[in-house]
C-alpha cells in the first residue's frame, strides 16, 4: 500500500478519534467507499496476523457498514465450513460420527425450554451453520425455519409478560428486568441467540437501545443513554439532580432529604436498594452530592441489573468472540442486529422482488406497488413487517432483501397471507384495486404478533 494512503488513514484516525468526544459527524459521513473494493478478506487475514503493515482493518471507521458485513460473513462461513470439513473428516477417518451443523430440534409449545436445554449441550456447535428442525412437522430448513425460531424466540422471550425485560412506554424500548425471577440461563440464551442472529446474517426485531451494545463492547454509559430510553424518567430525574448538582447552598441535606438509596418499580411497588453500605444512614450533602448522582446513574444502567447482564454477555461472548466483532462500534452492531430505521426505499425493493405465478407486469402488481409506495411511512412499515416480520431496513440497504409475492388462487374474499420466514407475500389475483387494498390494509391491521403463518 502506497505511503500517501497510510498517511491519510493516520489523519483521518485523529478526525474519527476528536469526534467521538462531540459526536458533530455521523459515523457514515467516514465511510469511504473505495475501501469497498480492496480485498477485504486479504486485508482482515493481514490485520489478523500482523500490526506492522497497513491494512483498511487498522482504521474500520474507514469502511463502510457493507464491507464489514461482508467480511463478518465470509469468516463466518469459512468457520462454519471449517467445522463442517472437520466432521466428515472425522466421519470418513471412523471417528465418532459428528454433525457438521448446528441442528436444534425443538417443540412449539416448548420452544423456550428445549432451545435453552439445547444450546447448553452445543456450546461447542455454535459455530456452525444453524438448522431448525420443529418436531413432528416436515421440512428441511433452508432458512425459513431458522427465522421462524428466532421470530418466535423473540416475541416470547423479549415480551413484556416473560418478565425479563421491561418495556418503556414512552419509547418503546426495552430493557433488563431488575426483579425479573428467570434464572441466569434465560439470559444467557438470549445473548448466545443475538449473537447466533448476527452470525447467521438475521434481522431481530429487538428494541434494546444502544446503552446494551455498548455494554457489551465494554463502552462506558452514562445519563445520556438512560435518557434515550427512558425520556419521562431521565426527564424528572435529571431535573431534580440538576437542581441538586446547581444548588448553592450549604444546607443541601436539609432542603433535600436524600439518602444514598435507590428507588425503582416492581410488579407495581416502589423497592428501595441501598447504592452504598448502609446508604440507607448516608445523607446526601454538598459534599458528596456528585458522588450520589454517579452512582444513582450508574445503579439504573448496571448495578441494579448486574447479574442479568452479566449472563447476557457471556452467552453473546461465545458466539461472538471472534476479531470480525471488533470492526464494528455500538451502534453499529446494533444497526446489524436490528436494522436500520430509515426510510423505505420501496423501488430498490421492487427491483429485487421474485414473483411465483405472477408477471411483474400484471394489474395486479402495478396495484400492489401502488399502494404499498402511496401509503404513509407508518403504514409502509406496517406491511413490511406483516410481510417480513421486520419493519426495519438491513444494514445494507433495501436492495440486499430477498423478497417475494406468490399467486396462490384466484379472486375470492380470502385475506392475502405472509410467510415472515421467507419474506414472502402470497395474493390472490383479486379483480380490483379497491378490493386488494381492502383486503390489503385488513390483514395487515388485524394480523398478530409476526403474522406467522
């Protein structure tokens, strides 16, 4: 690599660095897209074994989302076929026969218990390529049935009513349960599942804000975090910690009457945690009011759901361990794993889309695509996420989608169906457009849950 190149790299570190104490520049606006064509595989096995020669993967802010993603899934399937070499070796040589996939055979009604039994035994396996097999029910998994696990695991798991995760109502995020009474393994489960996600390239429809991911890329977190998901709660408390933090006088205890003790709601009752020993006969004073605020912040986003990330991470960590996670900051990984939340673009995903028993130019379609770019962005995201399960869009762009509409029948008064596994939408050939739209809109309104069919 020419010297100029290096050196550019070098001064464009110093720019990256100084802007992640302002965050003035989004992360994007670094990406260079000529580093899209090197040989990223070449580059990161280059970055692996040696820090004295120039590499792109020295400065990842340099590339972008896309080429990282890239070179995720190349050393995940040359791991996955690595392992998977190794077991026919093994097979041919008369060894104990071993599967070369990650193969987790589970019962619908007992979905949460078996994948949790399961994944314990085949922590060894998770590197491997993931096969779904859902007992007394037929088919190969060709990835359908992979998103459909991770589809229903999700929406059983991260649901309010679990009780492991509580629900913002201002923001609609989510976040760790302090008083949740599911063990340890429940969380380890859902951190070796994000991390299983990542790894075999599926979106989840997960609401954790980016405070989790820079935990889990060991970046600090602080108030400005808290506030991004839990706005009503940051609102009061930073009002009154400001007037703490701003107040001149000296009789701060008196006026205030605080302890060094937290407050937090569960199952509807107020629970008071002390944030030192005996905080509950530690009184808030000028003196150490800076230390109380510190700690208070720090008991919401660690302290008090400590053991709950704790196995959170360990389950991630075992997935995703590898130096390809190390290419990406937080709120990119979050942006893998969840999507983004930009607008549609409609006609990038219209050029990508296969039809089954349809032509892409018949009435029907035209109708079809007509009304899916005129409705409003709220309804847009609706229909994408009765079809896909997912009203975001991949990290890559729209144009990296598998999509799919399917005729299967004639005009009647049926509802149009989706297959959220495999992104596919199956219409009837309905006579008009006003027909369509009603049955459209009606499925997509009353559709449950995923709208798994």
């Amino acid at each position: 690599m020419d010297w100029p190149t290096a050196a550019g790299a070098r001064v464009m570190a110093l720019f990256f660095s100084a802007n992640k104490q302002r965050s003035r520049v989004e992360l994007h606006e670094f990406y260079n897209t000529l580093a899209d064509y090197i040989d990223l595989q070449r580059d990161f096995d280059l970055w692996r074994r040696t820090a004295k020669r120039f590499c792109f993967c020295q400065y990842p802010f340099l590339l972008s989302i896309g080429a990282r993603m890239r070179i995720m899934e190349v050393e995940a399937q040359r791991q996955m076929q690595q392992l998977a070499d190794t077991a026919m070796y093994n097979t041919l040589r008369g060894y104990q026969p071993t599967v070369p996939y990650l193969v987790l055979r589970v019962r619908r009604e007992f979905l949460i218990e078996d994948s949790l039994n399961q994944l314990a035994q085949l922590r060894r396996d998770f590197k491997k390529k993931l096969r779904i097999e859902f007992v007394g029910e037929m088919g190969i998994d060709a990835g359908g049935l992979t998103k459909e696990w991770f589809l229903l695991l999700v929406r059983d798991l991260f649901s309010p009513d679990y009780g492991m995760f509580t629900c913002d109502e201002d923001s609609g995020m989510i976040w760790f349960n302090p008083a949740s009474f599911e063990s340890s393994d429940q969380y380890y489960l859902v951190g070796v599942i994000i991390g299983l996600a990542i790894y075999n390239s599926t979106i989840l429809d997960i609401r954790l804000p980016l405070a989790c991911y820079k935990k889990l890329m060991g970046a600090p977190v602080g108030l400005s975090d808290l506030a991004k998901f839990r706005p009503t709660l940051v609102d009061g408390f930073a009002h009154g910690l400001r007037q703490l933090l701003e107040y001149k006088g000296d009789d701060v205890e008196d006026v205030f009457g605080l302890d060094f003790v937290a407050q937090y709601e569960a199952f509807g009752e107020i629970q008071l945690r002390p944030l030192v020993p005996d905080g509950e006969n530690k009184p808030v004073t000028r003196k150490n009011r800076r230390e109380y605020v510190d700690r208070y912040v720090s008991f919401l986003l660690n302290t008090s759901m400590n053991d709950q990330f704790v196995a959170f991470k360990r389950g991630f960590d075992e997935v995703c361990d590898g130096a390809t996670i190390k290419l990406f900051r937080p709120e990119e990984i979050e942006l893998v794993v969840r999507g983004s939340a930009d607008s549609l673009q409609l006609i990038e995903l219209r050029a990508v889309t296969v039809y089954d028993g349809f032509y892409p130019d018949e009435r029907i379609i035209q109708d079809f695509w007509d009304i899916f770019m005129a409705a409003d962005p709220a309804m847009q995201r609706r229909i994408l996420f009765f079809i896909t399960g997912s009203d975001r869009v991949p990290a890559t762009g729209m144009s990296n989608m598998v999509f799919k509409i399917t005729c299967i029948g004639e005009d009647c008064e049926r509802f149009p169906q989706s297959h959220t596994c495999f992104n596919q939408l199956c219409l009837y050939r309905y006579r008009t457009r006003n027909k369509l739209y009603d049955k459209l809109i009606t499925a997509v309104m009353e559709s449950e849950g995923f709208g798994l069919k």
